[in-house]
C-alpha cells in the first residue's frame, strides 16, 4: 500500500465521521469532570488529558482537516481567502497542539503527583486560551461576511441571512467570553495550609472575605490559587452571559430553514411536522440546559441531579441538531453535498458541547474548551458550502423554469417536448457551470434531475395550456 492510499482511506469519510465520535465522546467525558458530575482521580486526570491532546489536537486534528481539505479543493482553488483560512486554522491548531504538549510536559516533570492541579504553566494556557478565542472569532467574522455577501445578491435569501447572524453573533460571543474571564476574573494565590491535599473544585459562592464570587479553587501542596469575580461586576457577567443564547438561536433558524428548502427541493410540497419535531426538540433542550430557562441558586438541593439534567440538555442538544441533518438529508446522493453536511455535522455536533466547558481548569478543560476553534471552522466551512450548494439549486431551478416557459411558448406545441428538453438542459448546464466558477462550490443538481424537473414543468405548462383551451370554448 503506498502512502497517498493509506492518507486516503484514513481521510476518508467513514473514518472522519468515527473520528470525530470519538473526540465527541472525550469532550463529554471533559465537560462532566470540569462540572464535577463525575470525579476523576489524579491518574484519570491525566489519561484523560493525554488522550484529549493526542487525539483532539494530533491524530484527530490531522484526519478532520486533510478530509477538509481534499473536500473544499474547488472552493479553496477559486477563492484565496478561504484558502488562507483553512492553512491558518491549520497551523493554529497544531500550535496549540505544541503548547499542550509542554503542559503535558511540564506537569509530568514538576507535578505529577498533583498532575491537573499545577499551576505552573497558567500562562502557557491561558495564551492557548486567548489564541483559540481570537482565531474563532477571527474565523467565524470571515465566515459572516461571506455570508452577508451572498445575502445582498439575493436579500430573499433568508438562510443565508441567518447564517450570518450565527456566524457574526458567535464571533461576538467568544469576545465577551474572552473578556469576562480575562478581565473580570482576576487569580489570586494564597499559602496552602501545612499538610492540604492537592484538590479543585468549581464554587461560585459570594465570599465577604474576597469581597465576590469564588468561581474555581485549586489547592496544591505550596499555594491555593482562587479565580475570584469582584461583586461589583457579578450582575453585569451574567447579563453578559445570556448573550451567548443568540448564536444559537440563529443557528436553528439557519437550520431549519436550510432543511426545509432542501426537503422542498426534493420532495415538493409541506414540511413534514415530524421534522419541526426534531429541530424544536434541541431547541428547548438547549434553552434548559443553558440556565436561561432556569437558573438554579448555589444553594438548591439536590443541585448535583439539576446539573446532570442541564448538562444532558446540552449535549442532547448538540446530538439532535446532528440528527436533524441526517434526518433530512438521507437521501442525499451527491458526493459533494453529502461531504459538505458530513464537515459541518462534525462541527454543529461538538460545538456546543465544548463551548460549555470549563477553561478556568487548567489541564484538559483548557484543552477541550479550546477545540470549539477547529469544531467552528468545520461547522461554519461546511454550512458554507452546504447552503451555498442549496441556494445554486435554487436559482438554477428558478431558471430552468424560466426558460422552459419562455420555450413552451415559442414552440407552442407539445410534441416538440424533447427538442425543449434538449434546448433546457444545456442551458441549465451552463447556468450550473457559471454558478460553480464563481463560488468553486459544486451544485447537488444532476444532469437527470435537471432532465426530470423539466419534464414536471413541460407537464404542467401542457395542462395549464389545455386547461386554458377548454375555459376559452
């Protein structure tokens, strides 16, 4: 077997698609233990930190982006800045594989015995951190202005338009982020008690002492750090905090409405209830498992099961809004597109999941927090392609329409259907060519398809044709 064969079967799509389960299922794992649903020891500390490293930013990394980029070669070939910007998220994200690497250098060395507990290379982390935010936003404005772009050529477009508010209000967000928990929260050490044992713990408890809100606690044999909110800015952070909801919001009316028009496409006709079904349902998950719906106080019983509830509603979210694409998208037969839902599935999926756990935990909270880069890129990359693809469909439907009315009525007869057939799709031909030469993005309308819908238009044309005969009699 030679090399390029081996890079292909390990790019390819059913790899990809176990890859990124399988970084699914780490990041879950990630989220739990930064939330204390589950309690990991030092040792399962750093297994799991190790295989968040080694097959989120290694391995993993490398197979996602190589079947990215074997997918997006015609739109990369044909546009310069999202070439730019999928070599730019590539080596970002094996920069930040270099910094995790030393972490889990540094802390084998210096610290092993109290391994996700050190904090000797907070600032390693941190830059990895602010790095992983910047380029998110960065990636996610780009991605907006595409967007938007393609809004103004067509301003009935709504998808697009959604999509671009996803886009530019996540950028946005991971902004505020940056700079709640950059700004407002500020570290302050303390000299541990003689003979403490090393331990963490998330508190977000209103301290008289600390004058605010103690938010994460790391405690090891030399210093105890707290990460500590001033009060004074506890109700401005959490007005803040419910800004996050609206990229999602746009996100599922982005998604909804990408499905309906590709259900409509083709299967003409209503969109089935069934499938507002599945889009509603991770809709009101997310609501819930956000705390926007409701806001548990720090001292409510039973706290560790409404966690466990509202973690849940937030990866049943991120899960369903994965099965909605397939759902809808099954019967999909186009290489292409399939790809394309295939990327942005990979990314839609991960997202939320990662964008909900902790960073103030300096080890594989970091880590898995810090992956909403590359899930953003393939989220976003693949939606593009994805909804640019559909938006072809439509205009190149709109024309074959068009242009088989204007046929029919110069020809005027019906048996000169096959000649309108013939005329129509090598316009349409043409018309998906020029479509594919200025975005690079291929279109999911085949040669028969064409051939089929115009024969369903050449029908009705025909019967409203004889229709209008026998009203005139």
């Amino acid at each position: 077997m030679t090399y390029n064969s081996l890079v292909s079967i390990l790019t390819s799509r059913r790899v990809s698609i176990c890859t990124a389960a399988v970084i699914i299922v780490l990041i879950i794992l990630d989220l739990f233990a930064t939330r204390q649903i589950i309690y990991l020891d030092n040792t399962s500390e750093i297994i799991l930190f190790i295989l968040t490293v080694v097959i989120g930013y290694g391995l993993g990394s490398w197979i996602l982006l190589e079947y990215t980029r074997r997918v997006t070669k015609d739109l990369r070939s044909k546009s310069l800045l999202i070439n730019t910007t999928h070599w730019t998220v590539t080596v970002i994200q094996f920069f930040l594989f270099a910094i995790l690497l030393f972490v889990l250098y540094n802390n084998s060395i210096n610290c092993l015995d109290y391994f996700s507990k050190c904090t000797n290379v907070r600032t390693e982390t941190t830059l990895g951190y602010v790095i992983s935010l910047i380029a998110t936003s960065i990636i996610m404005g780009i991605i907006s202005f595409k967007f938007f772009s393609w809004y103004k050529l067509n301003k009935r477009n709504f998808m697009v338009l959604f999509f671009g508010l996803a886009t530019a209000t996540f950028a946005m967000a991971m902004i505020e982020e940056g700079y709640t928990k950059l700004i407002f929260i500020y570290v302050l050490e303390e000299k541990s008690p003689s003979g403490a044992a090393p331990h963490a713990s998330f508190i977000y408890l209103n301290s008289e002492k600390y004058k605010g809100e103690i938010q994460y606690k790391v405690v090891n044999p030399d210093t105890t750090s707290l990460w500590i909110l001033p009060s004074s800015l506890v109700s401005l952070k959490n007005t803040l905090d419910y800004l996050v909801a609206l990229p999602y919001v746009f996100t599922w009316l982005g998604v909804a409405t990408l499905l309906r028009q590709y259900y409509k496409s083709i299967k003409p006709g209503k969109f089935p209830i069934a499938f507002w079904i599945v889009l509603a349902i991770p809709l009101v998950l997310y609501l819930i498992g956000s705390g926007l719906i409701i806001s548990l106080p720090a001292d409510i019983p039973y706290r560790f099961y409404f966690r466990l509830i509202f973690r849940g509603g937030t990866i049943a979210s991120s899960l369903l809004f994965g099965l909605a694409f397939y759902v809808a998208t099954r019967n999909v037969t186009t290489v292409k597109v399939r790809d394309y839902l295939t990327i942005s599935a990979m990314g839609i999926i991960p997202i939320g999941i990662a964008n909900e756990i902790s960073a103030l935990q300096q080890t594989y909270g970091v880590a898995a927090h810090s992956l909403v880069f590359l899930f953003s890129y393939l989220f976003v990359i693949g939606l593009y392609s994805l909804a640019i693809s559909i938006a072809h469909d439509s205009a190149l439907r709109k024309s074959i329409r068009k242009s088989t009315a204007e046929l029919f009525g110069d020809m005027g007869t019906a048996q000169m259907e096959q000649e309108i057939l013939g005329r129509i799709r090598k316009l349409a031909q043409s018309k998906k060519q020029d479509l594919e030469d200025q975005s690079g993005i291929s279109s999911s309308v085949t040669i028969e398809a064409i051939r089929e819908y115009t024969k369903l238009i050449v029908t009705e044309l025909q019967r409203k044709k004889d229709s209008h005969k026998t009203d005139s009699r």
